[in-house]
C-alpha cells in the first residue's frame, strides 16, 4: 500500500515525466492531489502518458521540451500554466561504452542531458517558484553508481557525480530562501530500458543486490514524494540512496 502523500494546492515540474520513473512519480504526485507538468522530449511518450492520465486532464499539463537545450527549455518555463513549488529533475539518458572506446560524442550527450539539463532548468525554473511560504522542493535524481563508479560509464558518472554536487551547493545557497535541495541515487531500477536486457545479465546483478531484486520505479517515486513533503523540511543537501543496499 502507498503512503497518502498530501500535495493539494502543490505545483510540480517533472522533467522527463512522461515514461519509467518520472512517469512513475507524475502519477504518484497526480493521486496525491498535485498539478503537474510533465516536461519531456519524446513526442510518443507524451501522448502515452497524456492518454494514460485522461483521468487528470484538469491538473496534469504536458511540455515537449529538451532540457539540454537552453532555448527550449526558456520557453515551456513562458508556458507554465501556474508557479510551481517543486521540480524534480528526472531526465537522463545513457550512452555506455568503455573508456577506451567512448566517442566525444558519446560524452557530450550525456553531459548535456544528464548534467548541464538540470542546470538549465533549475535556473530558468527559479523565476517560476511561488513567492509565498508553500514548501519549495528541488529533487535531482542521480544514480548510484555516482557514489562508486561504473564500467563503461564515465560519461553518465561524471555527469551523475555533478548533479550531487550540484545538490549540494543549492542547498547551501538556497536552503535560507525556503528551498530543501536533495538527490536520490537510484540503484537499478525495473524500467524498460532494464526490463529490455537479457534474463542471464539480469539475474547476474540481482545477485549483487543484497534485497536480492531490482527495485521498482514506484520505490524512487516514493522517495521523491517524501522529499518534496512538508514533512521533510529539515533535509536538505542529502544524497538518499534507493538501492536495495547495493552500495552500504
Ligand atoms: N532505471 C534505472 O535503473 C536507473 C538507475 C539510476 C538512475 N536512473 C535515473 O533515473 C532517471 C529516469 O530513468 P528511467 O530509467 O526512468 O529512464 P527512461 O529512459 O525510461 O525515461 C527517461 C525519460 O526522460 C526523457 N528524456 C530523455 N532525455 C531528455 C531530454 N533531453 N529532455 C527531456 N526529456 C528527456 C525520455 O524521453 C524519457 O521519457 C534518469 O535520470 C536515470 O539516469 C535510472
């Protein structure tokens, strides 16, 4: 059973919203009485969760936007149909390789996305926080693999390891302005990109997982929900591992 989260009157960007889990976590934040604004850069996964949500029309809204990209992010924070109270920096992509074999490119993408993303829409998002003494939540999701690192994933380490850092000076910065900033590190996590692998190579890192599973996107979004809460006002500049101990 879900903890009753209670986010009436609460106002929330999600960016990549739209599938796995952000998608998980626009539908906890919906049921538990938020706006949402679903902020994502596939068109097909927009339309699916837009009809998935028919039975939120009234207060979920849906963006088409690129948050590695200044421009397009500047203008969905123009169409904001409210001010917002919380942002959850979900968006991420990967693009493994090993070291020896990654590309520039393979790089860049990944920084842009997964890093230089949640600098672009924090700080155009500044502007839409409410003015009012509503609790203001910033959440990035990282990853574990942040905190120990990763073959074949220096690209999304660095970029993930960045977004810690980043958590952690906002929250020097903007803790006295009513603002909590947190990340969770994610460990893995049951999402179509996880579900597509082979059952062998599965297996193999469930076996590494002391709760001896994979989690499931609904734990993270918990977790989100928690630290956007009222009740979670004194954490601020925490990293909250989901991670079925993977990493102790
Ligand atoms: N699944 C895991 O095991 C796992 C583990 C640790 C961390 N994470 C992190 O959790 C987050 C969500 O991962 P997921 O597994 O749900 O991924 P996913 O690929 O299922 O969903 C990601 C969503 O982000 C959107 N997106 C990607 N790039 C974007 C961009 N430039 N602009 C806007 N939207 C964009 C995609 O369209 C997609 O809808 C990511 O940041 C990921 O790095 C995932």
């Amino acid at each position: 059973m879900n903890i009753q989260y209670k986010f009436l009157n609460r106002h929330v960007v999600i960016t990549g919203g739209a599938r796995g889990i952000g998608f998980e976590m626009t539908k906890l934040f919906l049921s538990s009485g938020a706006h949402v604004s679903v902020w994502d850069y596939a068109q097909d996964n927009l339309e699916s969760a837009r009809r998935e949500l028919s039975a939120f029309a009234d207060k979920v809204h849906f963006a088409q936007v690129d948050v590695s990209k200044a421009a397009s992010v500047e203008a969905a924070a123009q169409q904001l149909p409210w001010p917002i109270d919380t942002l959850i920096n979900n968006a991420g992509i990967t693009r493994d390789k090993s070291f020896s074999k990654m590309a520039q490119e393979d790089w860049q993408a990944v920084i842009d996305t997964n890093l230089t993303g949640v600098f672009n829409v924090t700080k155009t998002l500044l502007a839409n926080f409410k003015t009012d003494s509503t609790p203001k939540r910033i959440v990035n999701i990282s990853s574990v693999v942040a905190l120990y690192g990763n073959f074949g994933q220096t690209n999304y380490v660095a970029a993930k390891a960045g977004v810690i850092g980043m958590t952690k000076t906002w929250a020097r910065e903007l803790s006295r302005k009513g603002f909590t900033v947190n990340a969770i590190a994610p460990g893995f996590t049951l999402t179509p990109m996880v579900e597509a692998m082979p059952a062998e190579a599965r297996a193999q890192i469930e076996q590494k997982i002391p709760v001896g599973r994979m989690g499931m996107p609904i734990e993270i979004a918990n977790a989100a929900a928690f630290l956007a809460s009222e009740e979670a006002g004194y954490i601020s500049g925490t990293v909250l591992s989901v991670d079925g101990a993977l990493v102790v």
